[in-house]
C-alpha cells in the first residue's frame, strides 16, 4: 500500500525508522512489524502534523479526541492475536489508523465511531490509504453491533469505566477482547478478555497506558 496518493520515499524512510523503534521497544510479531511499515500514518494525522506523523506519540484530531502514539496502537494490536479474515469489531474509529493496521493484517473490520464529523473523515482516510473495504458505522460503541455479530476479535481503542459486558457478548467463543478500563484522566490498566467455552470470561492484564473516555451516546 506503499505507493498511494500522498506517499513519497521520505515517508517510507520514516516509517521504517518508526518500526525499529517499535521493535526496540519490545513489538515482536514480523506481521504486525510489516504491517506498521507499509500503513501511512501521516494520512490520519491533522494537517500542519504530517511530517511528525512518524514520531511515538499521541496527536489531537477533530471532536477533542486523539490518534494513540504507534507502540500503544501495536501492543493492542500485538494482543488480539490476529489470523488472516478474523472478524473484528472496532469501538472507537477516530481517524482510522487502527482500523487500516487491522485490515493491512487481512481482517474484516467493523468500526464503530460516535462521532458523526469523525465517521466521515475515517472513511475518507480510509479510502485515501488504499483500505475502502474497512466497515464504518456511527452509533454507540457501548452498544457494539450486534446485528453483525459474533466477532472473533473486539478491540476498544478507548477507556471503559466499567467493563462492557454488552461487546463482551458478542465475541464468539474463544473470542478476545482488548479493552482499557479505569477513570478517566488518569492512567488505566490494558485487560485482554477471553470467552470461554462454557461463555464465561476470564481476563489478565497488561500493562498501564493512557486513553481518551470511551463515552456513551452519538453526537
């Protein structure tokens, strides 16, 4: 996807930098690894922000809301344990970064974002970096998608303050959900979820790391 619109040698040069650093900070699937060195972030970032687009740090959008930094982004996605045509449910759409990373690794994806000036830009983000085939919905990611459900992997891209037990649902079993919970405006604890076989959920954690709130309702 390297030779899209927007894209020159300099950004690719950056890109690859941005993966070894990744790989220096511990990301260790080549997949995922791959997958960082061919999606171009700096056509999720705001204008004026592109030419830092590569650094290892978070970026404000549009709606108070942010694009996480590139290791938070690869340990949720280095957590999933992704396969090729995993169905995967998005809560949290924002500029459509992680939503190009999932599907660069061959997921179906279904993205939920709440907000409508958001959904519209994710979509054209989306199409402008070579992934029209990401799925994105506006509604209420507490609500999930249940229509269009089970999905084999959730990943909430925001943090819950209680564990929502309405996505957790629509996991097949064994299903992994990966899902930042505490209160807002601090630091909250990584979970990784999975659906067992008689449908009860265990969890373990990892690590700390800093999100925006993962609200309730659509605006």
């Amino acid at each position: 996807m390297d030779q899209m619109k927007g894209d020159n040698y300099l950004m690719r040069g950056q890109r690859r930098r941005m993966v070894e650093d990744l790989k220096n900070k511990g990301i260790k699937d080549p997949r995922i690894l791959e997958a960082f060195g061919k999606v171009p972030r700096h056509l999720f970032i705001s204008k004026g922000f592109e030419e830092w687009a590569y650094r290892d740090q978070a970026f404000q959008i549009d709606c108070d809301q942010t694009i996480s930094q590139p290791y938070t982004v690869a340990i949720q996605t280095e957590l999933l344990e992704l396969e090729p045509g995993y169905k995967v449910l998005e809560i949290g759409t924002g500029s459509g970064y992680q939503s190009a990373i999932l599907a660069e690794l061959g997921a179906e994806v279904y993205s939920i974002e709440r907000f409508s000036k958001l959904k519209d830009t994710a979509i054209d983000n989306l199409e402008r970096a070579g992934y029209p085939q990401v799925s994105v919905f506006y509604g209420d990611g507490w609500e999930g998608l249940p229509d269009h459900g089970p999905f084999d992997r959730i990943l909430v891209t925001a943090a819950a303050h209680e564990t929502p037990v309405n996505l957790l649902r629509q996991l097949k079993i064994g299903g992994l959900a990966v899902i930042p919970l505490g209160k807002a405006k601090s630091t909250q604890k990584m979970y990784r979820y999975r659906r067992n076989e008689d449908g009860s959920f265990s969890r373990t954690s990892h690590g700390l790391f800093r999100f925006v709130p993962m609200l309730k309702g659509k605006t």
